[in-house]
C-alpha cells in the first residue's frame, strides 16, 4: 500500500466502519480478523465486493468461481481487500416457473448487500440472462463505483464435425419435430452436444446481448465481454478488473449515475441494434434507466433502430457465433464502425471515453463487422408498434423475423393462457390457417410474471405444409435465440385490463410495421361493451415473494422494475446516522 494510495483511501466508505477509534470501529475490524485481515490492513486499504452469481444451478456461471479468484489477485495487486459475496443466482433453463420475477429479487439482494457493507467498489460477476440485469440495476441504485466481469460465452461443440450445436438451433429441432422430419436420435445427439462448455449462450441471445450493452454502457473494461468463457484471456481480464476496481474504490468514482445518462442508453441501445440483439435487454435497459433517473421511452429505441443497421453477423439474426466478433475487433470495432452514430464523449469505467476506445479499435473482417452501407439484413433489427391493441407499445424483433408479414391483417385465434395454447393449439376446429393470428394472453408481467412464450408454436398440420412464420402476439417476452413474427411485450398486458384481453377468436387484427401500428379492428362501441363485461382473473399469489412481485411490478414498457424501486436514491447510508450503532454485540 503506497503512502498516496493510502491518504487518498482517508474518504474512502469504508473508513466509516473501519477507521475509528470507538467500540464500533474495534468490533468492525476484529469481526473481519477473523477473515485474516489485520487492524493495519482495514486501516489502510480499499475494500473492494466482489459479487459472485456463481452457482452449481447455474452453468452459465460456472466459471465465476474461478475467475473471483483472479479477481481477488487483481485487488490484492492492487492493494485492496477482496471480499467475496455470494449471492442469489438465477440459472435460466432450470428456475420455474420463469426466472424473470427473480431479476427484481436478485437486484434487491444486491443493492442492499452494497449498501449496507462496508464496500469501496463492486465487482459484479454475473452471466446468465437475468443475473446480468439484476445486478447492474442493484448496483446503479447503490451507487457505489462498479466494474462488471461476466463469465464470458460458452464453446459450443460440434455435432458431426461441421455443424455447431447452439442453443439457437433448438428452436430449429422443435419446428423439425413438430412438423415430423426430426432424423431419429438428432435430438439426442443434440442434446449431448449443445452445452459444450461452462458460459452462456454463445449466439446473440439475451447473455451475449446483455454483456455488449454493458460494455457499451461503460460499464465493464473494453473487449471483455465477449471473450469465451474457458478462454485464459478471461482470467487475465479478472485480474484487470480487480486491479481497476481498487483505482475505482480510490479515487470514489465514477459511480455508476456518473456514467449511466442519457448519452450512455443512447449508445447501448445504438449497439443493441447493430447487433439484433435479445428484445428482453429493452426491457432491463428501460428497468436500469429507471433507477438512476433517466427519463428513457420505449419510443427511443424505435428511433434509434430506423438510424443503426444490422452489421454483427452473428446468430439468431447472421451466421456465426459472438467468437468471431470477437475476433473481427469486438465491441470497440462495432463503436469504430458506429462512431458517427455514437455519442463519443461518453464515459467508462476503464477512464477512457467510447470515442477514444473507437479511436484505438481495428475491424478485422469486414464480414463479421460489416460496413454500414453493407448490412447483414436491410432495415431495423427492433420495432416498437403502438395502437388500439397495444396503447403503451409492443416490441417485435425485426431481425428475426419475416418481413413478408410486416403488412398483415388477419383473423384472431386467441388463446387464454399457455395452458390453453398447448392443449389447443394442434386443433383443426380452430380453423387457423397461414394468415391468422395467433394470440395469447395472460403471459404478461403480473399474468404469469412473462415468461419466455412469445414464439408461439406453428400448428403441426401448417409446419407439414411448410409454413414457418405467422404473426403472433402476446404479452409475454421471447428468448433472444428465437425467431419469427412474434410482437412481444404487448402493454398494457391482458391481466392488467389492457385492450388485449378484450380480442376474441374471430376479430380481425391489423399489424402495419411501416406505420408502427397493431391495432384491433373492432369499433369503440363494442369495445366498451367488452371492457364492462371484463373482469380481473383471481389472484393466485397471496402470500411472499411472488405476491410482493405482483402487487408492484410494473408494465413492459416501463421495465418490470417495482414502482418502488425507481428513481434516484442517496446511495448510501446517511454519514453519522448509524456509524455508531453495534448489532450483534
Ligand atoms: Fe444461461 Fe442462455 S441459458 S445464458
């Protein structure tokens, strides 16, 4: 520990627990004596948390606990002390009924782990779909400097020595075996295969996306987010992020609302587009504005998308795998290529600003980062419709889908639930055909905490004829590896009263993606016959967690966060107020 870095730790926050010559500051230091630091170590050096969603539930973060131990070196290096939380960890293939109720959950945990510590910076090592969010919005709302670390992408293996088995091409097998053409023992071979590795998805799904836009954000060291998981790259990055968290924890900043403005959700959303990414990030990044105070709209990532092309070939929306854009130069190579659409005086954690880290980036094949004039797909990757059926918005992944179906008017099916959906959906007496439209309800935020339902199934008998994609609505989410026609997010949702729990089988539906219009063809009057006529469905959660969720959660276009939970927030404990309270003794 240097005599600077020592003078400059004299306001760091955890002097209040530490640096005190009272009864409080003796049973602080000699409660973390027992962790093996000295009253000379507490009284000198930064302490840096490191967060840890490492899990044997959860593989997609497997390799956390091994890169916490780099990260400890790091902050060790450094000069700090290293103390590592574990805390809750949401694997998103296993937790039921969806893991999306448990962003809000994991976010509070973290928030308050923050707050409520003695911490001078946070390394957050997460992964998984919704550790990622949660995390950072725990983290925004405490407001102490942050660094994120994720656990890096997983390595596919190959099935046959060409093919890579992806979490992608899962979506492919179920349509091949809905519609009768799956090979025998494909799906076996599959399943062997498809997990190759500890990390998380490794297409664009809604991991890698998250980590793009956390780097985009300024929130994690430039090319650390797609790194492979068992890449040794990965354990150097861990080191660096230690090290940068104790000079982070030191100078007191930037905290996370010093770089999180509206510049910074600007251009995650700019790189959310370039790279068709997930559609649940709009959802974390309206939740994540929401806590530190920035006014974002949904509408803002319409505007944005018509500006920013597709140029990151990579699955669901291109070929590859996110490895290969991170070879072709990784998200600093995408800031080159976007730099006249970026804000480039936006800040990071690392020190330097986005347009200096585009400045110093390289584009090393211009078929994986492609030039903005030579797009992967034409037009949008993300389109936000509003109209009678969806006042607040809904959101379809352009990207992804079929363009043929932008201009589409068709016959509602609606079915009331997923339940609904899966004994119905293969029923001729439905009468769906090609140009119908799928509806389901009920799927939204509070109707069953929005799980990942979107991509509603094609009828087997319209899969046998070859029919791929239809117009499907809902007010669930999608997973960020799915495809097809599907509006996503309709808000407000059916359980909330919205206009799409008035549809009935029978209606007609018009979806107009050059006019950002879904609306619901049937006249005000009979609509206001239907709404006297609608009531709530009982409410099933009566008691904990997901009774708390559901009295607070808010809609889509808002971000799911709690209403409770928005806005800004001192950060930290009121100076004084409690330093000289002792529990435990
Ligand atoms: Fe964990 Fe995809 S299932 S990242």
């Amino acid at each position: 520990m240097t005599q600077n870095s020592a003078e400059s730790g004299a306001s760091l926050r955890s002097a209040r627990w530490f640096r005190k010559n009272d009864l409080p500051g003796f049973i602080h230091r000699s409660t973390l004596a027992m962790d093996g630091w000295t009253r000379d170590d507490l009284m000198q050096r930064p302490v840096v948390g490191i967060l840890n969603t490492w899990s044997d539930l959860n593989p997609c973060n497997l390799s956390l606990r091994t890169l916490a131990v780099k990260v400890r070196e790091g902050v060790l290096a450094a000069g700090g002390i290293p103390l590592e939380v574990p805390l809750m960890s949401i694997s998103e293939n296993l937790i039921k009924p969806t893991s999306f109720p448990f962003r809000n959950l994991l976010a509070m945990e973290a928030e308050e782990t923050i707050r409520s510590y003695p911490l001078d910076a946070v390394v957050l090592l997460s992964g998984c779909d919704k550790t990622q969010p949660a995390l950072l919005m725990g983290a925004a709302s405490a407001n102490v400097p942050v660094i994120v670390l994720n656990s890096g992408p997983a390595t596919p293996r190959s099935m046959s020595g060409g093919e890579l088995a992806t979490a992608n091409g899962v979506w492919k097998f179920v349509d091949q075996m809905r519609a009768g053409a799956l090979p025998d023992k494909a799906f076996e071979t599959f399943e062997r295969n498809v997990m190759g590795s500890p990390g998380h998805c490794a297409e664009m799904g809604t991991a890698s996306s998250m980590s793009i836009v956390t780097e985009a954000l300024g929130l994690a060291l430039s090319r650390s987010s797609l790194v492979p998981s068992t890449d040794a790259r990965r354990g150097q990055l861990a080191r660096q992020v230690g090290q940068r968290a104790v000079e982070l924890a030191l100078a007191g900043g930037p905290t996370p609302k010093d770089i999180l403005d509206d510049h910074a959700f600007d251009n995650a959303i700019s790189l959310l587009c370039a790279i068709g990414g997930s559609t649940n990030v709009i959802i974390h990044l309206l939740a994540l504005a929401g806590r530190v105070g920035v006014p974002l709209q949904l509408g803002r990532f319409d505007e944005i998308a018509r500006r920013v092309p597709l140029i990151a070939n990579v699955q669901p929306a291109g070929e590859h795998l996110t490895e290969r854009l991170m070879m072709a130069g990784g998200v600093p190579a995408l800031f080159k290529e976007l730099s006249p659409l970026l804000h480039l005086d936006a800040r990071t954690v690392e020190g330097r600003t986005i347009g200096e880290i585009a400045d110093a980036a390289e584009i090393t094949d211009d078929e994986i980062i492609r030039p903005r004039h030579r797009p992967v797909r034409p037009g949008e990757s993300l389109i936000v419709v509003k109209g009678s059926l969806a006042p607040d918005g809904a959101v379809i992944k352009a990207a992804a889908a079929d363009p043929a179906l932008f201009q589409h008017k068709g016959r509602a099916v609606v079915f009331e639930d997923v339940q609904s959906l899966a004994d119905r959906i293969d029923d001729p007496a439905l009468g769906i055909d090609e140009n119908s439209i799928l509806v389901l309800r009920n799927v939204g935020p509070r109707g069953a905490a929005m799980p990942e339902w979107g991509m509603l199934p094609i009828p087997r008998r319209l899969m046998a004829r070859g029919i791929r994609d239809m117009v499907r609505i809902s007010d669930a989410r999608m997973s960020g590896t799915a495809y097809g026609t599907a509006v996503l997010h309709v808000s407000p949702e059916a359980a909330a009263g919205g206009p799409l729990a008035l549809v009935r089988t029978g209606d007609m539906i018009e979806l107009d993606v050059a006019g950002r219009r879904l609306d619901l063809l049937v006249d005000e009057e009979e609509m206001q016959r239907r709404r006297a006529a609608w009531a709530a469905r009982d409410e099933v959660h009566v008691r904990g967690y997901r009774k708390l969720y559901n009295s607070h959660v808010e809609q889509a276009h808002k971000g799911c966060d709690f209403d409770f939970l928005r806005g800004a927030n001192p950060g930290n404990l009121p100076e004084g107020l409690f330093d000289g309270w002792v529990g435990g003794w």
